[in-house]
C-alpha cells in the first residue's frame, strides 16, 4: 500500500543562521506530516523531491537540507541540498527509501541578514516495508 506524504511550509529567516525542523502548514491535504518525521514500524517512507522558493528581492541564499536521525546536524546525516536566491529551486527525479524507525529531517539556512520569507516541501509516498 503507498500513501502520499508531504511536509511544507513557510519560514521567516532566520537570519545568517538555520533553523533545523520549521513548523509545517496543516491545511488538511493527504499525506501532511510534520517534523521531525519518525518512519513508523512496517512503513518505508520514500523521498522523491524537494524544493525552497526565495520571496522578494534578496541579497543573500536560502538552503534546505533534508537530515536523517537524530540531532546534532552533522555532514555524514544529510542528503543532497537545493538553493534558491530571490527564485525558486526543486531537485526531483530520485528516491530515497528511508526504513522504520529512522528520524526525517529538514534544515534551513539563510545567508540574508533580513529576516526574508521562503516557502518549502518536501514529498515522497510512504510504502508497506
């Protein structure tokens, strides 16, 4: 059985730092999650994209980085990045097939001293093991 699975949303910032696990929209839409996300027993949670969108006229970059397990961040737990300065950047086309138990992650790190808006998400489907 597979089920759809997205967690998005908007971040303010932060400024010159990141924030790991924004707070994610609930809109009522199938498949909303929140973060961070534990893939639950019998389940695999299968990532096929990701994006950010950068709002307005910015002089800095916004990152997101997916994370798998638990906190600190380091660079052995991320997956691949996208960037957006004052655009909008997706990565799609792959899957990563994460096994229960392990914890799902998002990062998101501003370079623009203003506070600025991006918007994000990330989708995948989850899938019996």
């Amino acid at each position: 059985m597979r089920h759809p699975w997205i967690v998005y949303g908007q971040q303010a910032g932060p400024s010159n730092a990141s924030i790991d696990n924004p707070v994610c929209n609930q809109n009522g839409i199938i498949g909303e999650a929140t973060l961070p996300y534990t893939v639950p027993e019998g389940k695999r949670l299968v990532v096929t994209g990701w994006g950010i969108e950068a709002y307005g006229n910015i002089a800095g970059d916004f990152v997101l980085v997916p994370w798998i397990g638990e906190a600190p961040a380091t660079n052995a737990k991320c997956l691949h990045s996208v960037l957006a300065s004052n655009a909008s950047n997706a990565s799609t086309g792959f899957e990563y097939h994460i096994p229960a138990g392990k914890v799902f992650n998002v990062r998101i790190m501003c370079s623009e001293a203003n506070d600025p808006v991006a918007g994000w998400w990330v989708n995948g489907r989850l899938e019996n093991a």
